[in-house]
C-alpha cells in the first residue's frame, strides 16, 4: 500500500499531459558520501531519523510546471519551480522510527529527496505521513513531529 502511495504522489508531481516514458526498476540507495554530507550540513544533530530500504525513483515524465503541485511542494520547503520542463529523480527511503496515536494507531513516516535528472544537484526534501493524501510535510525532528501529530 505504501509503495502505491509513494507512486501516486510521485505521478501528481510529475503531472500534465507530456509523454510518459515507462517507469523503471527501483534501483537500491544508502545514506552515504554527498546524500550524507548533504542532510549533516542541512540538519545536523537534528535529523534523527534512521533511514532504511532506500530506492531510487527516475522521474518518467517532465516536471510540469502545475502551481498546485509547486505549492504543495513550496510548503514543505521545496522549489521546484526553476525545474519545470526537467526530468527529477527521486531517493525515497523508509523511516525506522514510528509513534502511537492516543487511539492505538500506529504512524510510519518515509523521507524522500529531489535531485536533478543527473543526480549532480540536490534540490531539497521532505518527509511523507505515509497513508495520508497527499501526506507532505517540512523535514523536522523526531520529537516536534511526533509533537505536531500528537503521537508517542
């Protein structure tokens, strides 16, 4: 289910009416060398999140320059409007940590990372409530998360 998730929100990004080209094999990723570098610059000792079965996601349609979809990503902290016309590719990786909601439901999270075609340049972030539409929310830390969503 989490994965159908993961594959609408990225058809809704990439949007519009340009040609689709046929999506590839997920290839594996780790939090390693630039993508390490790249979240200890960003958050440091604030992202506590322990990331795992990280995949990469090749864009397989141009971004669309949609303004719904460049809000929806503005608010989670995301530019990604100089892109438009471009091919992304897309980092996703499962979050280990999860809280209980006061009624006994369990949240799990994913994080995912935007970068160019090329993956030569990193554009920004965002985490995912996963199971929520559309469920993109503003990298935060474990705590004022759990906090904003009044889980344990």
């Amino acid at each position: 289910m989490k994965r159908v998730c993961i594959v609408i929100f990225l058809a809704i990004l990439s949007g519009g009416c340009a040609e689709e080209e046929p999506e590839a094999a997920p290839e594996p990723v780790k939090v390693e060398g630039e993508l390490a570098a790249y979240l200890d610059e960003k958050y440091g000792a604030a992202f506590d999140w322990t990331l795992v079965n990280g995949e990469v996601h090749h864009g397989n349609q141009p971004m669309n320059a949609i303004d719904d979809v460049h809000e929806m990503y503005r608010h989670m902290g995301v530019n990604l409007e100089p892109y438009a016309g471009e091919y992304l590719t897309y980092y996703h990786f499962d979050i280990e940590e999860s809280c209980t909601e006061p009624d006994g439901d369990e949240q799990r999270f994913s994080f995912t990372v935007v970068l160019t075609e090329d993956e030569e340049k990193i554009i920004g972030d965002h985490m995912v409530l996963n199971g929520y539409e559309p469920g993109g929310i503003a990298t935060v830390s474990s705590d004022v998360l759990f906090e904003q969503i009044g889980c344990e």
